[in-house]
C-alpha cells in the first residue's frame, strides 16, 4: 500500500486552499469552509447537512460554483439547507440546480466541461442508492465466498 502523509491544518481554510476535492459530512448549522479558499477546478461532495436548518456549504461557495448536482431534486428540495438556506435569501434558486447525479451519470447532462469549474455535489441520501451499494456488495462477497447468509426471520 502506497504511504500516506497527513497534515493538520491549523484552519479550515487552510485545510481546503488546495483541495482537488473536498468531502464535507457534517451535521453543522453554520459553514464549515471559506468559498474564497478554493482553488479552480475543485470538486465539492457535501453529504452531510441533510435537514433544512443545517448548512455545511456557504453561500460564498455556492455563487463560485459552476454546477451544482444533487442525487433527487425532490430530495434536494425538502431537506438540503445548503441549498434552502440561500434560496430564503435570495441568494440561489432551484433553477441554478444543473441537474441530479442519475443525468450525469447517465451522460444525458455533462458534468465537468472545462478544468477550472469548480463543482459540487449535494446528497441528502436516497435509499435506493443504499440498496444499490448493499446488493453489489452482496454480489461481490458472495463471489469471494466471504461472510455468512442467514435468515433474519428464521
């Protein structure tokens, strides 16, 4: 296995300056990085702030964002502060949503076009994309014979 160095940043800022790509999954209120800090062509995967008070992404990284993808636009609408928060200020709307994970990657929307964009990807989790993980899963560890099957109503 290749080594890994790990670095402490003395501020969140510092942490993201020069991110390829940042994961948030948190359960904050407030947001947890300066938009002013990244660097062109980042990649944003926010996971966490999944009610409509919790806010992990700011507005400042919004309006530096060239796409903004979500797994359910529904979804989205209902529980992602990172999104709603600004959308009760005016500051983002549903129509600046570029268009849900399932589009691109199904290529009927690009993702991606030039390396400068900096993009992001907003999830407040869908449980068929849990079942999905769960039955490849399943599939993988039945070919490796790993694990034990049983009944759970037996």
């Amino acid at each position: 296995l290749p080594s890994l160095e790990l670095t402490a940043a003395a501020t969140p800022g510092e942490a993201v300056a020069n991110a390829d790509i940042i994961c948030t999954a948190t359960t904050s209120k407030n947001p947890v990085f300066p938009g002013n800090k990244l660097k062109k062509g980042t990649h944003i995967n926010a996971v966490g702030a999944f009610t409509p008070d919790m806010q992990e992404i700011g507005e400042d990284v919004l309006l530096k964002t060239a796409k903004v993808v979500v797994d359910s636009v529904d979804a989205a609408m209902g529980e992602a502060g990172d999104l709603l928060i600004p959308m009760g200020k005016g500051l983002f709307s549903p129509e600046d949503i570029y268009g849900e994970i399932g589009e691109v990657c199904g290529g009927t929307k690009k993702g991606r076009e030039t390396a400068d964009e900096i993009t992001l990807f907003k999830t407040v989790g869908l449980s068929v994309q849990d079942m999905a993980v769960a039955i490849r899963v399943l599939k993988k560890a039945r070919g490796l014979g790993l694990g034990k099957e049983f009944d759970f109503w037996a």
